[in-house]
C-alpha cells in the first residue's frame, strides 16, 4: 500500500510542480506523503516480536524447557526457552553431530582409528569418576565405537579421544562445534569443550538444542538409531543407555542426559507416537527422578493434547515480496513443503500467518532463491517459522521501470527519516 501511495505520490509531483494549480496540487502531494506516513507507522505498530509466554493449563518444574514437533518444528510448550545454560553433557549432541558431519563430508570414516591419549584417559576416563567409556590408556579404538561410548555411555574419554582425533586438541574441536552451531542457526550457543564438563564457555538455550536435535534426527538417519541402543559394552564392562524414557513404553527412542553443578539435572529426548515424533528439551532439575519425571510429562501432555491443523499446500503460493528494479513489482512465495501446525484440541485461540523478509528484493531474483520467512502465530505465541523462497523468476526491468522504483525508494526514505525524527 504504501509504495502505490508514494507512486502516485511521485506521479503528481512530477505532472504539477508548476502552473496555475500548483500550489493545490502541491497540497495533494503532501496528503498523499503524510498517508504513506501514517500507514507506514501502523505497520511498524503491528509488527510482531518472537514467543514468550508459557502455554496455559501446563507448568514443568524445569527452569528452562520446550516441546516441538520434530517434523515442522511447531512450538508446543516453552519456558524460559532463550535462556542460556550450562549444557553438562547435553553439548554431546553437538560434539556428536561435529563427528557425523566430517563422516557424511568424506574426511573420516567409522573404521578410523583415534588413540585414547592420557589426556583423554586421565580427565574423562577411569580415574575421572565422570561417565566413561572406560577405554584404556593409548588403546586405539574405531570411530564406530567411540560414537557408541559418547552416546550410550555419554564417555567423556570417547568424546576427548574423537575432539583430538579430528581437531589435534579438545580446544581447537571445541572451536569447531561452535562454529558448526553457527552453520545451522544456532547463534546463542557456545561449546568450551567437547565433554560439556564445567567450563565458563559451555552454554546453550533449550530452543536451540531442541533445534540440533530436529537436525540430528532428519540429517542422520544412519547414525540417529545408535541413540535408542539400550546399552553397550566395552573393555568388558557393560552399560545401560543413561536416558531415562526409552523404558518407558512411551516411543522414547533417543537422545541425550546430562548433569553439572552448574547445569542441574537435564535431558533431551524424542518420542514417536502414531507417526508424531515430539522433541523435549528441559534443564535444571533438582534429581535425576525430577528430570525422568518432567520429561514424561511434556512428552504425554504433547501427544494427548495436539493435533495437527493444515495451513497451506504444497507448492501454494502463501504471499508475495516486494520486488525492486525488476519486470514485476513482486514475486510470490511458496515452501519447501506443506505447511501445517500442531494446535491444542478443541482449541478456541487465533491463528495467524505473516511472512517476514527484508525488502523490497533487488532483482533479478532467481526461482527457488530464499526470500523470507511464514511466521505462524496462535493466539500471542510465535509457534513455526518455515523459510520461504521465490516460486518464479524475475528479471531486471526496463530502464523506466527502475526509475520509477529509484523515485519511490527515495520518497520512502523519506519518509523513514520523517518517522526516526517523531
């Protein structure tokens, strides 16, 4: 609306700057300015900032925690979800997926041998007294095996022996999770280590290790099973998988505990039921029973109380950008996928849509070229983001019609000047 107002805008000014009716014409160039204006602020007024409040009619004794579906990554519950925190063995699923990465990339394989240094023996192994692998000192062990140690037996010697065997050092692979969390999105974590024992560099947000999780499960299909293993043997000592749910009868089939002084008692874990698989992330629990206990609860309120509602089709257009120096003045938008969101049953709360990007968008713009974001919002929560793209090609316009767009720019940014002086 507001760039076919300053269009029209442009138009008058340019047919009237002189002659016997210019200072009226004049007059009607500025009404149509102070309209852009005003539209401008009102839609500045309705934007929208991200969730925060807490799901009525459920409370966890979790300080941090969130529940999503791992399919779309709809929001179904979360506290205090921003938060950071210390990980305590929850930063595994980032060590993990550190490792599963160089595997898919081609520069390690499962039958790669890592040493088991003294460092690596001495801080996580036997004479630690943490979770262990119980490798013994310089023994060469297979990446197969040492992914079992970090997973089912959440060894912390397995995860020194894969940080040196990849990285040289535990600093320098504690370096690379980091920025591995900033390729997937994950911008408020931080990993000091690869055991995620206390260090003041180690901290994460609930929402964005339920996010590393989501791509855990849908990037490694190959490896993801290892986290629903029941236990696993080595040197001759047998141990049961630390996660609580997966004898529970509940679907629990993966992924991860942990537990600092810092951190509390944590876990992250995944449920499949009826073809919906549900992602819990919950930290700082006072006992081990607390964290078991709270993780069920989430897990069970989720799958007895959504169900899933369709927004839009696969390959609908679900809007349009603004386009700048193209043929066209837009171009619609469409996902990856069917969109669709998991809502409370026999829910009365609003559901809205609105499509986030930063435009207008410089053409040409190139089918499938990531665009913006559907921000999805029930009632006052932001519960889905799907990215979108552009469903079509446009090319850059005629030298007219990226003057015209030249000129409303300009008055645009006036009119932003205008508004950052109120």
């Amino acid at each position: 609306m507001i760039r076919r107002l300053l269009r029209q805008a442009a138009g008058l000014f340019a047919r009237h700057r002189t002659g016997r009716h210019g200072a009226a014409r004049l007059a009607l160039v500025a009404g149509v300015l102070l309209l852009a204006l005003a539209a401008g602020a009102l839609a500045a007024n309705n934007s929208v900032t991200g969730q925060k409040k807490e799901e009525g009619g459920f409370q966890t004794a979790a300080p941090t925690a969130i529940l999503i579906d791992a399919e779309t990554g709809t929001v179904l519950y979360e506290k205090a979800a921003d938060t950071p925190t210390a990980p305590s063995s929850l930063a595994k699923l980032m060590t993990a997926e550190v490792v599963f990465n160089e595997i898919v990339a081609g520069r390690l394989t499962l039958d790669q041998e890592f040493m088991v240094s003294e460092d690596a023996w001495r801080r996580g192994g036997a004479p630690s007294h943490t979770s262990s692998m119980f490798a013994p000192i310089h023994s060469k062990v297979r990446v197969e095996d040492l992914l079992r140690g970090l997973i089912i037996q959440s060894g912390n010697d397995a995860a020194i022996a894969l940080a040196e065997g990849i990285a040289g050092n535990e600093r320098n692979f504690a370096t690379q999770m980091t920025k591995r969390a900033r390729e997937l999105g994950l911008t408020r974590s931080t990993f000091g280590n690869a055991t995620g024992l206390s260090d003041p560099a180690n901290a994460v947000t609930m929402r964005e290790l339920a996010r590393l999780a989501q791509h855990i499960i849908k990037t490694y299909p190959q490896f993801f099973p290892i986290y629903g293993e029941r236990e696993f043997t080595w040197n001759k000592i047998r141990q049961l998988n630390r996660n609580p749910l997966l004898p529970l009868n509940i679907g629990a089939d993966g992924m991860k505990t942990g537990f600092t002084a810092e951190g509390g008692y944590g876990l992250v874990g995944t449920a499949l039921q009826n073809g919906l698989r549900l992602i819990v992330a919950i930290n700082g629990l006072k006992t081990a029973k607390e964290r078991a206990d709270e993780g069920k609860r989430l897990l069970d309120w989720g799958f007895s109380g959504f169900e899933a509602r369709p927004l839009f089709a696969e390959g609908q257009a679900i809007g349009d950008a603004k386009v700048y120096g193209g043929d066209r003045g837009s171009v619609p938008l469409v996902a990856d996928r069917a969109v669709s969101v998991l809502v409370p049953k026999n829910t009365t709360d609003r559901i809205s849509a609105r499509i986030v990007y930063t435009g207008p968008v410089p053409a040409p713009v190139q089918q499938g070229q990531a665009i913006g974001r559907l921000r999805v919002i029930r009632g006052e929560n932001v519960t889905l983001e799907v990215p979108l793209k552009a469903a079509e090609a446009v090319e850059r316009g005629t030298l007219p019609q990226r003057a015209i767009d030249v000129v409303t720019e300009l008055f645009i940014g006036l009119v932003r000047a205008g508004v950052a002086r109120i």
